[in-house]
C-alpha cells in the first residue's frame, strides 16, 4: 500500500466507523463459529497499525506479522512486544503448526500468488486450526481505492471459493457483508470512477454520519453467518486445512 494509506489507517483506525464495525462483527462471528481452545495461539498476517489486536486479543494470544516499517511500529507499541515482518507467501521464520487461528483482513488482494498464500498459511495451523479471511467484492467496484491500495483484484464468492479450493482449503463460511450500506457504497465508487477520482474514499466523514454508519454496519453482527446476507462491500470466508 502507499505510505498515505499506512498514515491514514493510523489517525482513523480507532474512530472510522468501518474500522470499529467491522472489529465488532468479526468477533461476533469468532465467537459465533470457531471454536478455539483454551489458551488459543492467534496470529494477524498483514495487521497494519495493530488495530484489530485487541479484538482478537480477546480470544487468546497473539502474534502479529506487518511488512511495512512504520506501521510495524504501531501495532508493536499497541501489542506490547514485536511484530514479525515476514512477507506472504514465504512467512518465513514463522512457526509450522503453531496457530489454532489465522487472521487475514483485508490481505489476499494485495498478495499477486493468493494460492501460494494459503498454502503457506495453512502450513502453519495446528491440527483443527482456522483461517478467518476478509476480502473485497466485486469487481466491478474496482475504483481509485483499490489502486492506492495497491489490490490486485477483488472477488467474487466463486472465485474467492476457487482460489481457497485450488490451495488445497476447506471453505466452511463464506458470507458478504457491509450489506446495509452496499447502495451507498457501490454508487459512490462509480460515481468516482465516472468522475475520475484518484484518491481513496475513506477519509472521516462528519461525527453524526460516522455515528450513523458504524451503528448500521455493526447491526451485521447479529446476522453474519447467521443468515444469507445480501450483497456487500465485501466477503468473510472461515477456511481450513
């Protein structure tokens, strides 16, 4: 990613309503489908400025990998001890067989071998473990954010499913969501596009439309993996070896 998108994430990561809906509905769906031991080992690949090591810290220990210096450094000084740096899909240094959970948000796009990835993410769960993994959708939402991001591609839930089956995966969950404010979403990214935009979209909106928004996206928590979902912003996959 570019070094403004790292800058961002750190000054909004805590306010944004995406960010803190979106930690609320993962672990309701954590805590809802996976069931993890006593005493779980966790690790986040890819966790950026730490923001969801909290969340997950919920669950047992964690371990983090981030690749960007800056960002490291961030979510270092919020876990209280280092963060690996080692790079998908090689994670190496990283112990086989070690995690009873494997966080991916918002990684996979950025990986050009997304196989190659899982393959080498499952090599390091234990017996039983799971991968947890979030993606966008659709890729016909492609904008200036995907680029500033730097994803190389969006999925559908068929080939989200192909790339999790083509590495050897198990897919157990696969949902959308951010659904309530897909309209919204998908007519502001053409939107964008038709007008040439060149910049992300997720700058902090008003304090009263980001109380609005978080409060509608984290309803999800109660119906993700629940119930078929409608078409959202983005896909959640539980995965394992």
């Amino acid at each position: 990613m570019e070094r403004i998108v790292y800058d961002r994430m750190a000054d909004l990561d805590s306010q944004h309503w995406w960010y803190r809906a979106r930690r609320e509905i993962l672990a309701s769906v954590i805590a809802r489908h996976i069931a993890l031991p006593a005493q779980a080992q966790l690790l986040e690949i890819g966790c950026g400025t730490g923001h969801n090591l909290a969340m997950l810290s919920r669950f047992g220990r964690v371990d983090a990998i981030e690749i960007d210096d800056a960002a490291r450094a961030i979510a270092a000084n919020r876990l209280g001890r280092d963060v690996g740096s080692a790079p998908l899909p090689g994670l190496t240094g990283v112990a086989p067989h070690h995690y009873d959970l494997i966080a991916l948000l918002d990684v996979l796009e950025h990986i050009e071998d997304d196989r190659a990835a899982l393959r080498s993410i499952a090599g390091r769960l234990r017996p039983g473990g799971r991968i947890l993994l979030t993606v966008p959708a659709f890729p016909w939402m492609w904008s200036a954010h995907d680029v500033v991001n730097h994803h190389h591609r969006r999925y559908t839930k068929a080939s989200l499913s192909g790339a999790i089956s083509d590495a050897g995966l198990k897919l157990e969950m696969l949902s959308w969501f951010n659904s309530i404010l897909f309209p919204l979403a998908a007519t502001a990214r053409l939107a964008g596009r038709l007008m040439g935009k060149q910049d992300s979209d997720d700058a902090l909106p008003p304090s009263l439309v980001n109380s609005t928004f978080e409060w509608l996206f984290a309803l999800e928590r109660y119906a993700v993996g629940r119930v078929p979902m409608p078409p959202g912003v983005s896909l959640v996959a539980i995965v394992s070896a």
